[in-house]
C-alpha cells in the first residue's frame, strides 16, 4: 500500500482535481486538508482556512467535509 502524496503548490492541486473522483476535507484546529482520491493516488494538500475556502470554490469534483 502507497502512502498518500502531499502536493505543496495549490496550482498543483487544482490541476489534480480535474481527474480526481472526490476531494475529501478535514477542518483541523488552525489548518485544513484537504484530500484528493485519484484512480491511482491519494494527494493531499494542507492550507489555511482562507486559501482552502478558495480552493475549494475552484474544485471541479464532489467534496465531503469529514
């Protein structure tokens, strides 16, 4: 079993997005990651809440708040 790959770059992360089934979010204390279920790969990603909100505006695929 791989492990999950964390992506650094949101630009990144939105690109991912566009192939990916779900996009899974878990709001912690003062970050929030988000998770990105692909055909082959999980990526995540964490941000503040002020980014994560943005990116999540952009996001094309389903999202479930954990």
């Amino acid at each position: 079993m791989a492990m999950p790959i964390e992506v650094s770059d949101k630009e990144e992360f939105l690109n991912l997005s566009q192939k990916a089934s779900e996009c899974r979010v878990k709001r912690l204390k003062d970050v929030v990651k988000l998770k990105l279920r692909t055909p082959r790969h999980l990526y995540t990603i964490k941000l503040d809440e002020e980014t994560a909100e943005e990116v999540l505006r952009e996001i094309k695929c389903p999202i479930i708040d954990v």
